[in-house]
C-alpha cells in the first residue's frame, strides 16, 4: 500500500535513468593523497555489508550438514555440497509451490499489464459520465491499509469457496489502485496526435489502444509489471491467511512452514531460500533499471 | 481529472452517429460513449473496488459485532472499540511497534541519505556498489526471516561467530528481549535501503548545479555546501519518505512472523500481529476489525495533520 501521490516525479521513467546514470562531477582525485576517491573507502565496507546476507546464503546452502553446527563454527566451509539441495527436493514439495507462486506471479503480471493499461487508458483519454468520480474511488483506495482488509476479504473468500485454494492467492493480484494510477499517468504523458491520426484513419478506439499506444507504453508495463512480480512473489501474509492446504502453499508460505518443522538443517532451508531469491536477484541483476524506476514510482515492500 | 487532454472521437462503435464535424478541433471534443468508457475500465475497477473498499466497510460493520465465522453474529455497538482502551495486551503491542517505527525511520531516513550522497557521484565502480546496495530489495519477508535468525543464532550464527574472533561477549540477539527488536530493524534497514536511497537520489538531481557551483565559488567547503545548499532542498522529500516509512513501520508483520513470531517474553508483538493472532488464531473477527480500524484512524489522523503542517510551513516558508 503506498501513500505516494504527493511527490510522484512527472516521469518517473526519465527519472529512473537519471539515477541510474549520476552526472558527471569534476573528479578531484588525489586531495588527501590518495590514487583514488577517498568514497571508495567509505563504500567497499558498505557494499560488503549489504552482501553478506547472500554469501552466508548460498555458502550455507553447500556446506556439508556436520559442519553448519560445528563449533567453533569456520567461517568459510571446508567442502562444498549439493546435499542441501538433494534433501530439500526430497523432503519437501518445493517444486510444487514453485509452480504455484509461478502460476501467481504469471497470471498477476499477464492480468495487470492488460486490466489496469486498459483502465488507465480510460481514465486518462475517455470521457464518459462517472470517470472522476471513479477514479477519485481508486485514489481512495490507495489509503486503506492492507489489515483492514484482511478479516472480510478472508470471510469473502470462504464463501465463494476460494480458501484453501491457489485461487486465492491469485485473485488479490489481478489488479491494483496502484497499477491503474502508474498507466493513468504514463498515459497522459503521452501526446494525443499519434492517437487521433488512427481514428482519423477509420481505427476503432480498442484497435488505437492494442496497436497504438501500448507499444508506446512499453517503460510503463515494464515498472508496473517489475511491481506486480516482487509483489505477487513475495507476498507472505495474504497466503499465510488465505491457504492452509500444502497443495498449494505459494514458495514463500511453504518455505516460512519449512523454517518452523526444519529448524536445524539449515542447508536445506538456505537452499530452499536460494530457489527463492535467486530468480528476483537474477532479473534484478539484468533489469536494474527497471527495477530502480519500479522503486522511484513508490514504495513496495509492506 | 484534472487532464487537459481531450478525448479524440470514438469512430464508429456505439452510440448515435452524429453528422461529420467540420474541423478535427471540435472532433477532438466530442466525448467518447459512456459504454466505451466503461468498458475499458470496469474489469480493473470492479476488481480494485470489489477488494478494497467494500472489504473496508465489511469490515467497519464486522468490528460492531461479535463473530467468530461461525457461529451467529451478535451486534454489540462499539464495545469493541471500548475494549481497545483497557487491553493491556494491545497497549504492549501499541509500545513494541512505537519502539519499532523510533529505531527504523530515523535510522532508514539518515541511512538512505548518507547511501545517495555517496553513490551520486561518478567514481570507478560506483554501478557495482549500487547494485550490492540495492540487490536486498528483492528478498522476500520469508527469506530475510530465515536469513535473520540464522545471521543472528546465538550458538553457530555469523554475528557470535565475529563477536567470538574479536574476544567479545556473546549474544543472545533475536533470543534477548532487549536486543530482538533492534535486530529486527537491522534486517529491515538492510531490506529497504534501497527505496530511501533510490528517492534521495531521484531529489539529489533535482539540486541545482549552478548553485551548488556558486557556493563552491564563494568558497563553501563540502560540509557547509551540503547542510546550507543542497539539505534545505531535500526537506520535502524527508518528510515525504519519513511519513510514507512510518505508515510502514506501524503496519509491521512479516519478519516479525519470520523471526520470533512475536518472541521472545511478547518482545516484538507489533500491533498488526497481535491483530492477526485476536483474528486468524483465536477467531475473534469482530475485535480484529476494531483493531484494525483502530490503527487506520491513528494513523490516517496523523497523516492528515503532519501534512497539513508541513503545507502550512512551506507555506510560510515562500512567503518569507
């Protein structure tokens, strides 16, 4: 839930870049007599810092079982060990709830990038009687913190026969006050001409929308759907409260289970942790940008 | 709404066809149908609307009652709401989450502006720094949970393993009443560092350059060009990241419930998982809601007001 309207850049996209790509300073190198920019210093440990966590992650999930609890424990393992991993394929239905948080992740992003373009689309180039009010009703939205929803939307969900089932981790991600409010914006941005050239040119408005603007609209899909997959992956406590069937446990309410019943083998949950993170950290590394405009356009986590 | 942009006609497709307008000008006023309208943004809104808002009022009308899902409601009026006042449990809950939100804001707000300062700079490798620094964005409240309470295990964790090679005491970290809170807030910070450091960076380039330049001239040292130029620049967007932390910090249960799972001695009970223990664990939905509405009231009366201020103040501040 985010309280973001305030301050949103007008184009938080250019912006994005901006950040990405500091302007260039007159370097001073040398002033205390160093070869090198003395924010090195200050930097390297930082950096270290924040890296850590993810070394002691996957060292751990290749150490051997015996030496996790040896002590005094050696800070770097002596051999290096699938086992981890063997045993957690093996104990647990990891690949299942993978194909579960997949199946959430995928359906949310597909229905997102289709539902709230369409919607921002109509708030920002339609007039029809109705709109502002309605979009007045999504900016609300955007106030109501998540635990007010909780208790009602669990009662929902048990009457339509939703709980317990993949479906209701999948539904809350269909779209979002957010996702129509971020396309709303993109769109405005974007010059009318193109746009009426196409109607002009005897396209229906569904045909200007599929064939014209949302090619356009590419940096925009690309932060809302950046923001639906870290969204959808991560989420914890809606499936917490949703789904108490194994079957279809998300990854991270299974590995969260698993962390409770396994409290000891910990090369078997930093293996699971690892299949976790490792494909956000490994489309983070190749679509930083992305992610950094995600950031920019509000705040995600919580 | 407030969009100058007008719609372009709709060719064709619905509604009564009106005569050809004489000039693509007044073409571009013509509204569009209500039926388009709609139609391109009520499976989005339905879906949006349908989980908010009618939930919220649910929700309002469930904390009137006394309802375990179960059996038959029972109306009870506001005696929910005057519960809240004398449950201590709550107003320990109420404390764990004030202390909370005390150690992250101000540490995230001054982390994330020392991260920006340093990383706003063209220096050899200042994109591998940005990416260890922003990397931990991506983990999930599960993995920084299991990650934590192995970090931080008082028998075999790397904290007591460095504190054990420097010849200091050990630790009893997320195990210790007195520290499991703090730790808490370290592997927050080290989650959501990112977010504060990316928005002072966005503010950062909003400086001017030519007034920074022109204090330099007048020979301001970095120190002084820092906190007289380039701070009093960044004050909206301190408050801004500061509100939009703390709405966060109150609304705490992830790594709460990845860690100590309101542990140890209640130490880290923060109000949201009280709330959802009163709820989903001892099945009392009506004195949930109240919780809940409760913490939204607070919370969205101190919104209110810190804006407002901050409006007046600015406010003050051009007039001068």
């Amino acid at each position: 839930m985010s309280l973001d309207v305030p301050v949103l850049p007008d184009r938080p996209l250019d912006r994005a870049a901006a950040v990405a790509e500091p302007p260039p300073r007159p370097a001073r190198r040398g002033r205390h007599g160093l070869p090198f920019s003395g924010w090195h210093l200050l930097l390297v440990p930082v950096a270290v810092l924040f890296l850590v966590p993810f070394v002691e992650m996957f060292l751990t999930s290749l150490t051997p079982e015996g030496e996790i609890n040896a002590f005094p424990r050696p800070f770097f393992p002596h051999a290096l060990t699938l086992d981890g991993y063997q045993r957690l394929f093996e104990q647990s239905d990891i690949l299942h709830w993978l194909l579960n948080s997949a199946i959430v992740s995928v359906v949310g992003v597909g229905s997102h990038l289709v539902l709230c373009s369409l919607a921002g689309y109509g708030f920002a180039r339609l007039r029809f009687p109705g709109r502002d009010l309605g979009f007045l009703a999504v900016l609300a939205t955007i106030m109501i913190p998540t635990q007010l929803l909780m208790i009602p939307t669990y009662v929902l969900f048990a009457r339509v026969g939703l709980i317990d089932s993949l479906g209701a981790a999948i539904v809350p991600w269909l779209a979002s006050a957010f996702g129509i409010f971020l396309m709303r914006q993109f769109f405005l941005s974007l010059p009318a001409e193109l746009e009426e050239a196409g109607l002009i040119d005897g396209c229906t408005r569904v045909q200007v929308f599929f064939r014209i603007v949302l090619p356009l609209a590419r940096p925009a899909l690309a932060t809302l759907a950046i923001f639906t997959l870290l969204g959808s992956w991560n989420d914890l406590v809606w499936p917490l409260i949703a789904i108490n069937d194994d079957q279809a446990f998300t990854l991270q309410l299974g590995l969260t289970n698993f962390q409770g019943t396994r409290r000891t083998d910990w090369a078997l949950l930093m293996a699971g942790n690892v299949v976790a993170t490792l494909p956000l950290i490994a489309f983070f590394l190749v679509a930083q940008k992305q992610f950094i405009a995600t950031m920019t356009f509000s705040g995600l986590k919580g | 709404m407030t969009s100058t942009l007008t719609s372009p006609p709709a060719a064709g497709r619905g509604g009564p066809e009106s005569p050809p307008p004489p000039s693509a000008r007044s073409r571009r006023r013509r509204t569009g149908t209500a039926l388009e309208g709609w139609g391109f943004v009520a499976p989005a809104l339905v879906i949006v609307l349908g989980l908010s808002i009618f939930p919220a009022i649910w929700a309002f009308v469930l904390s009137l009652q006394e309802w375990n899902g179960f059996s038959t409601p029972t109306f009870v009026g506001g005696d929910n709401y005057a519960e809240l006042v004398g449950d201590g449990a709550l107003g320990g809950a109420v404390l764990h989450t004030v202390l909370y939100t005390v150690l992250f804001v101000p540490s995230a707000v001054l982390l994330g502006l020392f991260l920006a300062v340093a990383l706003n700079r063209r220096i050899r490798f200042v994109g591998l720094y940005r990416t260890a620094i922003f990397v931990p964005f991506v983990a999930s409240a599960a993995a920084t949970g299991i990650l934590t309470t192995y970090l931080f295990n008082p028998q075999f964790g790397l904290m007591n393993n460095l504190l054990r090679v420097l010849g200091l005491p050990q630790q009893g970290w997320l195990e210790d009443p007195q520290q499991a809170m703090v730790v808490i807030t370290v592997m927050s910070l080290w989650g959501q560092a990112a977010f504060t450091t990316v928005i002072y960076l966005a503010a950062l380039q909003d400086v001017p350059g030519d007034v920074v330049e022109a204090a330099r001239i007048d020979g301001a040292d970095a120190w002084q060009i820092f906190w007289r130029v380039v701070w009093p620049q960044l004050v909206p967007v301190t408050t801004f990241v500061a509100i939009y932390l703390t709405l966060q910090a109150v609304q705490l249960f992830d790594l709460v419930y990845t860690t100590t799972r309101g542990g140890p001695l209640n130490a880290t009970e923060t109000i949201v998982y009280y709330l959802w223990q009163t709820a989903f664990r001892e099945l009392d939905f009506g004195y949930g809601s109240a919780v809940a509405y409760g913490l939204f009231f607070v919370t969205l009366v101190a919104t209110v007001v810190i804006t407002v201020q901050q409006r007046r103040a600015a406010a003050k501040e051009e007039s001068r």
